[in-house]
C-alpha cells in the first residue's frame, strides 16, 4: 500500500475501524492541527509511534529552556544572538542574499542567509515581489496555512495536587465526532472545540511554590473570526470563551475555579501580535496531503545564499519537526547528509 498519498481516515476505514474506536485512537490529532480525514496519515503514525514507543517529554523549564540552549551553543562557538532588532529587509543582488538591514538601521552582512520565521513575510515583506517570479508566488499564495490556537493561563493560589491532580496533561472531548470538532475549533465554538488540559508544575524539577501553581486551557482556534472586531468586543468574546473554557474544565476538577488567582487569555491575534505567523498558524502550512513531507517547501530557496527553516518547511510543523528543518538547513548550507 502506498500511504504517502493516504489520510489517517483513508488507512482507519481500510482496517475497518469503528467510529468511536478511531476517535479515540486519533486523540493526538490536535497536536498536528487537522482531523484524521485530512491529515496526513504518515505525519499522524510517526507521531503516534514516537509517543507509544519512546513516550512524551517536556524540557525542564519549559520551551524556553530550548531557546535558552540554543542561544548558549550559538555563544559557544563564536556567535552572537541578538535581540529586540527586528530585520526589516533581506538584502539582495543579483537574486542572490547577501545581508539583512533591521528596524534600528543596522546591517549584517553573510554568504548565508536562513530565515526562520514564516515564508509569506520573509518573501512578501522582507524580500519583496521584484525579486520573486509570479509562478512562485501564485504557488505559494495557494497554499494553507495551519489552524491557530486559544490558550487561557491560570495562576491558582492552590497546590492541585492536593486536590487529585495527578496527571501533567488531560484531554477533554464533548463527543466522538473529529470533524464537528474541528469545524467547532475553526468556529471558535468554545462549548464543543476538544480542550487540553496542563498543569505545569506537576513535571519534575518545578522551581514555583508548592503553594503555588500554573496551568493552561488549550484548543485550536480559526484565525479569521478574530477579525473586524472592535477593541471593546474582541475582549469581551475572548474573556466569554475562557469563561466557557474554564466551566468545562472544572466539571474533571470541581474546586478549579476556587483556586484561580490570574487569568491571561491568548487568541490568534496575540500569537500574530508575538510571534508574527502567518494568520497565527501553530503548525506552519496546513498538513494536508499536499503540503505535508516533500510536498513542503525547501530548505534552500530561489533566492541564492538564502535557506527556510521552521514549521513551514519539510519535514513537518511541530517542535520535533522544526528541530529536524533546522539540522536539514545547516546540512545544506554544509553540503552534508542530514541524520547520519
């Protein structure tokens, strides 16, 4: 069978697998952005086969813990990161990149160039469409971005383990049906969107109060019904959907709402607003069948001495997946075979 050009929902049906049976099996489906009748099956099994066989990990410290890493190494062998400088343009001759010049007017020069961020700003804005033949940006103005994300931060004036909490992450679905919830999650529907529920100090090496603790309330959340919105309404709708949120998740742990001393709440917007994706796309493009492993853009570019890495590249979106673009960029900018 070649599962390259199939869905999780293709291989599931040829099994015969029953509706509620495959709902349950595909939970991790919103780690990769989209329901099993669109997603990729080889993106879903790699997924799952690397949870079941060498299970879940988080980085003590959190996700900044591996910036904070990545900065030290950078600093280690002779290099310099540098912050609150954000380039304004990536400079080009003769189609190929030799430098960037950045808001504060500074200019850094390079044989190399990698952006990192998303492609539409790094061809669109930094680069400009003189410099890029039409049938590339026709291309890649068809292509999908991922679905963006709602996160509710609760700062509790409780140690949940006290009260049951036991499990570091729980996800809570309203029924068996993927697609509704996913249609739920593009529509903002705060009642049906499947939840995930994380209590962070819960991880070994925690340095918070032990009367003190942090958790979130994720789901995954269309960007464009953010849009249009007065000041006034998009607070109130965002504070509406936390409220709902938090209702559902204080039907698995009763005394939550006792506990809350802080709420943040975190849209698409405030995703664009700090991390400047694409219409806040979590996952880079949308891993359908057609944007997904080889189908994803490149490493190196049209451009000369400029190279992608990221969610939006191959192999595939997700922190594992932009760990492996990075190590697939530098291979190429040093004519080596990555993963050997």
């Amino acid at each position: 069978i070649n599962y390259v050009d199939k869905t999780c929902q293709d291989v599931v049906d040829m099994f015969g697998i029953s509706g509620k049976v495959s709902a349950i099996i595909s939970q991790l489906w919103p780690f990769l952005g989209l329901p099993p009748r669109q997603l990729s099956f080889l993106i879903f099994v790699s997924t799952v086969i690397d949870y079941t066989y060498n299970g879940g990990y988080y980085p003590k410290g959190g996700a900044q813990a591996i910036a904070n890493a990545l900065t030290e190494v950078v600093r280690e062998n002779g290099g310099s990161v540098i912050f609150s400088n954000a380039v304004k343009k990536i400079l080009i001759k003769d189609q190929a990149a030799y430098g960037v010049t950045t808001k504060n007017g500074n200019e850094y020069f390079s044989d190399k160039i990698v952006s990192n961020i998303n492609p539409h700003t790094t061809f669109y804005n930094l680069i400009g469409e003189e410099y890029l033949p039409p049938v590339f940006l026709e291309k890649m103005s068809k292509m999908e971005p991922s679905i963006s994300a709602i996160h509710v931060y609760l700062g509790l004036n409780a140690d949940l383990r006290n009260i049951g909490v036991t499990d570091y992450t729980v996800f809570l679905n309203e029924n068996y049906d993927l697609n509704s919830q996913y249609i739920a999650c593009l529509n903002n529907n705060a009642n049906e969107m499947p939840i995930e529920i994380s209590f962070h100090n819960l991880l070994e090496g925690s340095e918070n109060s032990p009367q003190k603790d942090t958790m979130s309330i994720v789901a995954m959340a269309g960007f464009d019904y953010w849009q249009n919105f007065t000041r006034e309404e998009y607070v109130k709708r965002k504070m509406k959907i936390a409220d709902v949120l938090i209702s559902r998740a204080e039907r698995i742990f009763p005394k939550l709402s006792s506990c809350i001393e802080k709420i943040e709440v975190a849209t698409p917007k405030t995703i664009v607003k700090f991390t400047g994706n694409y219409k806040g796309a979590i996952y880079g493009w949308s891993q359908i069948l057609s944007q997904s492993g080889k189908r994803r853009m490149r490493q190196k570019t049209i451009i000369e001495n400029l190279f992608l890495s990221g969610a939006w590249t191959e192999p595939v979106g997700g922190v594992t997946g932009v760990m492996q673009s990075g190590v697939m960029a530098a291979s190429k900018i040093l004519h080596k075979e990555p993963f050997k």
